[in-house]
C-alpha cells in the first residue's frame, strides 16, 4: 500500500530535521592555532536574509495548506542556515545569547519537541489503522476498511504538517543565533 511508503518517508524525514543547540552558548575548545575560517561579511548577511525570507514564506505556505512547498523553503533555507553555521559559526562562538533570546530559543525548541512528538503519535496511529484495515479487508469488510484506510491517510497528512511545523521551529533558533548578521 501507498500509505506503507509514506510512513517510511516521514521517518527518513524525522531524521534529517535540524535539531541543534545555540552554537555559541558553550565554551570554545582549546586550540593552539585554530584553522583560518573565513569572516561574516555582507554575503553571509545576504545568505541570512533570504534564509529568513524563505523561512516566512514556508510559514504563510503551511498556514495555507500548502505542506509540501513549505518543507520545499525549508529545506532550502535549512542549507542556507548550514552555509551560515559552516563559514560563520567561529564568529558566532564569541557572542552569547540574551537572556530574551536564551527564553525565544527554550520556546521554540519544546514548539518543535512537541511538534515532532504529535507527528510519531500520528504516525503510531495511522499504521495501526492501516493494519485494521488490512484485517478487516482479509474479512471481507470492503466499507469499514476503505473508512479507515481514509481514517489512516488523514492521520499520515496531519503527521506530516506537524514534522514540518517541528522543522520550522527548529530553523526559527537558526534564525535567532544569526540574526547578529541582518546589518
């Protein structure tokens, strides 16, 4: 069944969100003679701004319904935000968060947590539904197999809208430890 493959996809999808920690709230490791990194200038502040630009578009897109092209931006402004953490992250090692943004950051990540935990109960659900319908099929109950074989479906789509509102979230803190670069 159709359904099997999309579960499957949304696992491989849990797996890739970006779940990382303020890059510049723990110490820097001892080095005798760090590497030459490359210094945040005016084009990691256009980077930043279209990361932003797109994380506000996924944000309207999924607001609409529109769940697909809204993990489409996020996906690209989750490599953006992976260029910034790359060739800016040893700046960003310097400048500690506020407190206001230590708060913003806590909020966003329980959002996410939350968000992502919704979405594996959904998952959970769906593929028990799918399993009854399976059964009830064997049985010879087309009507009350095809309900919740719709049933399943619905919970597979609402699970997806929530990975994808988990990685929104996520990238919002990206958001957050950059925005030193919106000049």
């Amino acid at each position: 069944m159709p359904l099997r493959y999309l579960s499957w996809c949304l696992m491989v999808f849990f797996l890739g969100l970006p779940f990382s920690p303020a890059l510049g709230q723990s110490p820097p490791p001892p080095a005798a003679s760090p590497p030459a990194a490359p210094a945040c200038g005016p084009d990691h502040t256009i980077i930043y701004k279209r990361a932003v630009s797109l994380l506000d578009s996924a944000e309207k897109k999924l607001n609409a319904k529109y769940t697909a092209e809204a993990k489409a931006l996020l996906k690209e402004a989750n490599a953006l935000f992976t260029i910034l953490t790359k060739e800016c992250g040893p700046s960003q090692s310097e400048r500690l968060l506020t407190e206001k943004e230590l708060q913003q950051e806590a909020i966003n990540k329980k959002l996410s947590e939350d968000a992502l935990a919704t979405s594996e109960r959904l998952l959970k659900t769906a593929a028990e539904k799918e399993k009854q319908a399976e059964q009830l099929e064997h049985q010879g109950k087309n009507d009350a197999s095809l309900a919740l074989q719709r049933q399943a479906k619905a919970e597979y789509e609402l699970a997806h809208l929530q990975a994808v509102k988990a990685q929104l979230y996520a990238l919002r803190n990206q958001q957050m430890i950059f925005q030193y670069l919106r000049k």
